[in-house]
C-alpha cells in the first residue's frame, strides 16, 4: 500500500496536481484510488466526471471519491451526538445552534481523514491520493491524534472509572444521565481510529506529504512553515511541486515582469528546500480540465520518474550517543532559535516552535534520563540528555 498526500495553500493547483498524479499511476497499472477530504470538493470539476460520496470507478484502474463529512460524521459521532442531545433537550436548549453544538470545530474533516485507515485496510488498492483541505487546516488535523491519545491514555481511564462510580448517585439526585458504556466506546473507538491512521500517515515506508506551492512570496513562506510543521511532527515530505511556472516565452510583453518574480521565488525555492526532489508543473495553455489534459500534466511534472515511488527518504528524527550522553535531534527547518522552547515533564517533552507545540513521548532509551542541555543549529534542535540515576543497588533505574 501507498499514500501520498497532497497539500498546499488554497488555490495552488493542489487538486489538479493530485489528479494528474492519479491519472498517470492508473495508467502505469497500479489500482488507484484518489480521495478528496476538503470540505470545499473540486475533484469532480478537476476529473470533469461526477463523484459521490462512495468511490466511484473512473477508468481502468482508477476510482474517485470526494467524502461526505457529514455522512462520516454521524456514523463516528452518531452515538456520542445522541447523549448530547438528550442533555441539551433536559436543559431546554431547543435553538437553531443545538445542533451546532454536538460537533466540535475541525471534528467532521477529522472524520473525512478516517477514510485513509479504512481504505487502507481494505486491500482493494494500490495507491491512494489524498487531496487534503488548504495546509493550515489540514496540518491541524493531522496533529489531532497526539492530543486525543494523550487524553486517552493519561485522562480517560481514571475519568470512566469515576463515570461509573457516580453514574447511579447522579441519575437519583439530579436525574442526570452520565456517559453510557456505548457512549464511552464510541468515544475510545474513536480515538483508537484516530491513532491507526496516524501511525499510518507517519510510516515512511508507506506514506509521504507532497507541498504544491506557486513561485510567489506569500505561497512560498506558506510551504516553509507547512515544512516546518511536518517536520516538527515526524511526517515524511518526499517532494516540493512548484506549479504554474510561466514558460520562458512569456519573458517578453505583458508577463515579462511576472516571469522574472517566478524566477527570483524558483531560486529561493531551490535553496530553501534541498535536497528534496522539486518538480515543476507549467502553466499549460488550456484548462487542467479532464483525464486527457491531466495525463498531460503528469507527464510534465514526473517523466519518466513511478509517482508513487518514494522520492525522498530523510530522517525528522535520531538518536545518537555521545560521551555517555544520548542526543535527540529534532529537524525543525524555518524557526528562529528564540521561537523555539523545551519543557520536560517525566518521560515527555514539549517541543514549542512558534505557533505550533508537539509533546514527544520519550523512546525507551531516553526513558529515565534528565534533559541537560539543548541547542539549536542547522535547522536541527539538539536535545541532551544525561545518564541515568543510579538506584540503591547501584544500578540504573530503567523506568
């Protein structure tokens, strides 16, 4: 199996990217499914085919789908939605926002992503695409997991048991209805689906981020914080798409002046982001509208390159051992030393990069060890950590 998501600010041409890379993998044979998770479908428009909420075959060897994020959201939800809804009708809250109210914001394209599990787990499929929503969004998302297994593990259990402890006090006292077991299942299942697909998307071996961005400044400094942000959380990037590069002919007339700017941006590009592979998509001279013209584009973009091959392999994250110190080095490129703060709380470690935080549940050979220092260099954040105490035996306590 292999996933390759495709991301990039809004009205990039991410869409048309991932489709002509979908285009093309059908074409080489491989059993393709291309999924849209952004709320705003244009897959169909970009396919010039009609798509439901169900994959739908297209061509020989390639299906579409452009998820129905309520559809996804009642059938995750449903349960949860019903408990909620009986509180709210206890407390008299019957408004046009009630229904607002049983879900949480960001939470119905969360249960879109759950659809790369599920299709992954079928076997029905070579290849999977993901057109993912504009980068902010989607970034967000994909960090959600962290937090909901945190919760999972450090929270939930002892909140269940109270739950059941109080459940029958509560419902004689104040006729409140606590979480039922299905509720809480739900609610686990959830999490636990949650946390699959993240292992999924962070796996190396099966899936890579692609960041589709146009030779612009602000698109630019969008893709170096979206690099920044999928480094910080470990996913693999194996290449940069810049697209609707003008060709040299425009260099003379009304777009000479644009074609310089794309030339200034693909240079900073160049630098900014090697070694990745960076491939360029022109602008063609006709809408990227249908399988003909995308299989055109792909063949531009890719060559003579399997799209679905691995184009970069690099490490986020090592560990190394230097004068009986361990040192974890982070890659965390675009960050300025003074954005960057490290908190260590037993066995996990906060990692702040500006906007953005990652906890780091500490691997077995850190476990027990005491951050000692840390640096910033060669948009690396290094992480010492010293030895291990001893216990009373004399030995070290392996926590």
């Amino acid at each position: 199996m292999r996933i390759i998501i495709y991301t990039g600010k809004g009205g990039v041409g991410k869409t048309s990217i991932a489709a002509a890379t979908a285009v093309k993998m059908a074409k080489q044979g491989k059993r393709t499914l291309i999924l849209s998770t952004d709320a705003a479908h244009s897959l169909a428009d970009s396919l010039a085919v009609p798509i439901g909420p169900d994959p739908v075959q297209i061509s020989d060897n390639l299906w579409g789908q452009e998820v129905n994020a309520i559809r996804e959201t009642e059938r995750n939800w449903g349960t949860v939605q019903g408990w909620i809804t009986k509180l709210l009708d206890k407390a008299q809250l019957k408004d046009v926002t009630t229904e607002e109210m049983l879900v949480f914001p960001g939470m119905e394209e969360l249960f879109s992503l759950l659809k790369i599990k599920e299709h992954a787990e079928s076997g029905q499929y070579d290849v999977l695409v993901v057109d993912c929503a504009p980068t902010g969004e989607t970034l967000r998302l994909l960090s959600y997991p962290n937090v909901l297994n945190w919760w999972l593990e450090k929270i939930f259990p002892t909140e269940r048991k109270l739950i059941k402890i109080v459940r029958p006090v509560a419902k004689i006292v104040k006729d409140i209805d606590l979480p039922s077991d299905d509720v809480l299942d739900s609610i686990e299942r959830l999490a636990r689906g949650l946390e699959e697909m993240q292992r999924l998307v962070l796996d190396p071996e099966i899936t890579s981020v692609r960041i589709v961005l146009n030779p612009e400044k602000m698109v630019l400094a969008e893709a170096k914080r979206s690099f920044t942000y999928l480094n910080l959380f470990g996913f693999n990037t194996d290449a940069i798409i810049v697209n609707r590069v003008l060709p040299d002919e425009a260099g003379k007339g009304f777009f000479a002046h644009w074609r310089d700017i794309q030339k200034k941006y693909e240079e900073e590009i160049v630098l900014n982001f090697q070694p990745l592979p960076i491939l360029k998509a022109p602008m063609m001279q006709k809408e990227v509208i249908g399988l003909p013209i995308l299989e055109e584009l792909a063949d531009i973009v890719y060559g003579e390159q399997v799209p679905s091959t691995m184009l970069y392999r690099g490490r986020t994250e090592t560990i190394r051992e230097e004068d009986g110190d361990m040192l974890l080095e982070l890659s965390i490129p675009f960050v300025e030393k003074a954005d960057l703060d490290l908190t260590q709380t037993g066995d996990e470690l906060t990692v702040d990069a500006g906007a953005y935080k990652r906890k780091v549940i500490l691997p077995r050979t850190l476990m027990g060890r005491e951050v000692i220092g840390a640096r910033y260099a060669k948009d690396r954040l290094i992480i010492r950590f010293g030895k291990r105490e001893l216990t009373a035996q004399g030995k070290a306590e392996d926590k």
